[in-house]
C-alpha cells in the first residue's frame, strides 16, 4: 500500500495516495511516516486541516520528526496562524539546528506578524547555514525596509540579485530604498532593471515615473505614468499623478482629464480630496 501511495503521489494523483496510505495505516497504526505522507497529500490538495491532523499523528508516534513539525508550520502559515506556525517551526530547528527552511519560514511568520527584528534574525540564521537562500536576503531586505532601515535594505537585495540577476522584484525594492534615501538616479536605475527583466511589471513604471518627477525630469515621468495606463487602464495612481505632473507643465487641458478620470475610477478618500483641490486650478 505504501509504495502505491508513492507512485499515486508522484504522478500527482493525490486522491488515490490518500487511499492507499490510509490502508497502510489500518495495518501499522504506527508508522509515523506514513501519516507524514498522507499529510503531504492532502496538503497537495489544499485540504490544511486534514494535514495539520496527519502531522500531528505523525509526530505522536515520532516526536523527533523535525519535517512533520515544519510541514504543519507550514500548514499553519497557509491558514494565516502564524503564532501556531512559529511554535512548529521552532520545534523543528530544536530537533534539526541545520534546517534552513524552517529559519526562513519562522522569518515569514514573524514577518506577517510585523515583528521584524525577529524576522531579520532568522533570515540571518537562515543564510548563515545556506548562503544561496536568494529568498531569505529577499525578505531580510523588506523586513529592513519595514524598520527604515533601508541601507541595509540595499544590501540585501544586492546579495539577492547577485544570485539571481533576474530577480525584477529585487530590483524594484531597491530601487524603493534608494528613493527613500533621495538618491533618484540610483532608483531610475534599478527600476530600469526591473522593466528589462519584466516589461509587464506595471508599479515599477509608476515608481520609476515618481523618481523622475522627484528629479523634475517631468515629460520623463509621463511617459511612465502613460506605460503604466497602458499596461492597466484602472490603474488610478497613474492618472493622478500623470495629472499633476501635466498640471506642474501647466498642461491644465490634459490634467483635468487625468484627475477627473481618477476620480471615475473610485479612489480612495484621500485621493478624492487631493483631486478635487488640484482640478480648481485646471479651470
């Protein structure tokens, strides 16, 4: 029964695997490793709450199953209970101090819990056992980024696009922490990478559009608002700050259009308020 478990599984036939390690367990209640694989299985099927149960047999019968506490980390994190997912994630590294995988993780979940610093510690442990963990600098980046940090920001995603040089969204945070620190040509650039990389990656043209317009370089900045437009036509924090920027040209024709199509779109309160005040000055 196991082993026709396994080929149901790896031929992605998740269903059957379920049936076949069921069977398994009805003759040896006591194999944790098969309860690890039906676990896994009905992960694959997104059915979290059947995972969590199978884990948990999993390490009643072996309570130094360091994959099976990690798996229903994991199985936690995807249900967004991340303080059960740190508690999972910890018992593993307590039975395995090697596994990376479970340092990045416990990252992501104090991430979402917004406890950065812990994040970044475990994002440090993570690449100190594996320095090629490109998602670990990845995050250790944001969670700097989070804390205003955003030198060190930098350097993360730097070590991020050395490993991997297409990695548009590393470029994009970067170039974010560069214009956070005022320095818009070091951001025009990174956001260029990014578009090279994925021309289709629509909040990078507005960003890089908002660097030009920081540098006064307004016809520069347009011509990003206008790719972005193109990219998404409801994309209402192009319109608007398309509009200012035709508005600082003293272009009032085409600004009203561009702010009166932002207000079309439903913006938020805000941007409805800062709307109406720029379109007095287009009459």
């Amino acid at each position: 029964w196991i082993d026709k478990g396994i080929s149901a599984g790896k031929n992605r036939d998740y269903n059957s695997a379920i049936y076949y390690f069921t069977q398994a367990i009805e003759i040896n209640p006591q194999d944790a490793i098969v309860y690890y694989a039906r676990g896994f299985a009905y992960a694959e099927l997104k059915k979290y709450q059947e995972a969590i149960a199978n884990y948990t047999k999993a390490v009643e019968k072996n309570p130094q199953y360091a994959e099976a506490y990690y798996n229903r980390g994991c199985m936690y994190a995807e249900l967004q209970q991340y303080q059960e997912a740190i508690a999972d994630y910890t018992k593993a590294v307590e039975k395995n101090p090697q596994y990376a995988e479970a340092y990045y993780n416990r990252g992501n979940a104090y991430a979402e819990l917004k406890k950065h610093q812990e994040a970044i510690a475990d994002y440090t442990k993570a690449t100190a056992i594996n320095p090629q963990c490109v998602e670990a600098y990845y995050n250790r980046g944001n969670a700097y980024a989070n804390l205003q940090q955003y030198q060190e920001a930098i350097a993360n995603y730097t070590k991020a696009t050395a490993i991997n040089p297409q990695y548009a969204e590393a470029y994009f945070n970067r170039g974010f922490a560069y214009a956070e620190l005022k320095q818009y040509q070091e951001a025009i650039a990174d956001y260029t990478k990014a578009i090279e990389i994925n021309p289709q990656f629509v909040d990078t043209y507005n960003n890089r559009g908002l660097a030009y317009a920081n540098l006064q370089q307004y016809q520069e900045a347009i011509a990003d608002y206008t790719k972005a437009i193109e990219i998404n036509p409801q994309d209402v924090k192009a319109y608007y700050t398309r509009g200012i920027a035709y508005g600082i040209l003293n272009n009032k024709i085409l600004a009203k259009q561009d702010l009166l199509k932002c207000l079309s779109l439903n913006p938020d309160v805000d941007t409805i308020k800062k709307c109406k005040e720029l379109l007095k000055y287009c009459q």
